[in-house]
C-alpha cells in the first residue's frame, strides 16, 4: 500500500486544490509504478508558514518581503 505524505504551506489551499493533490499523487503513482489507487493513501500537511523555514527566513518573513 503506497502512502504519500505532502507537505505545504496553509495559504489560500482550497478543499478542490487539494481534491487534486491526491488525484494527481494517486494517478502518477498508478502510472509509474503500477500500483492500484484503491489501496494508495495520500496524505496533505498543512504548515504554519511561522514553521517552515528556507534559506534561514520563515516563509511568513519571506512572503512579507516578496519572495
């Protein structure tokens, strides 16, 4: 049973945008590695932005200066 686990930031994430994470991770793994949707488990993590940290900046900060 292939399990998937994404991560993302929580801003401006739909129920539809991620309806389409999970179909979208369920169909690439059915594609590529054969495996049956039926027993694919696709789980999405949301991250505070306060949590999540690139190049030494939170992403709260980042996104405050634009990037």
């Amino acid at each position: 049973m292939p399990y998937v686990n994404i991560k993302i930031t929580n801003e401006n994430v739909t129920p539809e945008k991620k309806a389409a994470l999970i179909a979208g991770a369920t169909k690439l793994l059915q594609e590529v590695m054969g495996k049956n949707p039926a027993t694919t488990v696709v789980v999405i993590d949301e991250v505070n932005t306060d949590n999540w940290g690139i190049a030494g900046e939170t992403v709260t900060v980042r996104r405050q200066k634009g990037q």
